[in-house]
C-alpha cells in the first residue's frame, strides 16, 4: 500500500507548476516518470529498514528514526531530480 502511495504521489507532482517550470513540464511521460521516481525513493527507504533492523537486531526507536530521514532524504532527491 506505501508503495502505491509512493507511486501516485511523485506522479501527482511530476510536472507540476507553470508549463515552463521544468523539464517535466510539457511532456506526456512526466507522470511516469514522477512515479518512478516515488517507487525509487520507496526502495531505498525499505531496503536500508530492512538492512537497519537485521543489523541492530530488531525495531528500536533508533531504527524507526533512521528510516525516517532516509526516506525523507530519498523524497528530496527524487524531488529534485523531479525539478
């Protein structure tokens, strides 16, 4: 279900603003693209959880921390590379 949030999120932004805003802007694959982008940002943040939690041994509050702002950096970098 995150996934597919993910997906129509960066498809939803894709290209959003003025038609001269981005290089995203006037083209027919900028939501493809966008959810493409929300799936990678998806990915990363699953996968460094999965590699956090195996290597401290489980959820702790420092875990749930670090997926958080990985995830939140992912976005960024999605997001910019979106701009």
């Amino acid at each position: 279900m995150t996934a597919v949030l993910c997906a129509v999120a960066g498809a939803g932004l894709a290209g959003a603003g003025p038609a001269d805003a981005g290089w995203l802007a006037d083209r027919w694959w900028g939501p493809v693209v966008g959810a493409a982008a929300g799936l990678l940002a998806y990915a990363a943040a699953a996968g460094f959880g999965r590699h956090v939690v195996r290597r401290f041994g489980g959820v702790n509050g420092d875990v749930l921390g670090a997926v958080i702002e990985a995830g939140t950096a992912a976005a960024l970098v999605a997001a910019v590379l979106l701009a």
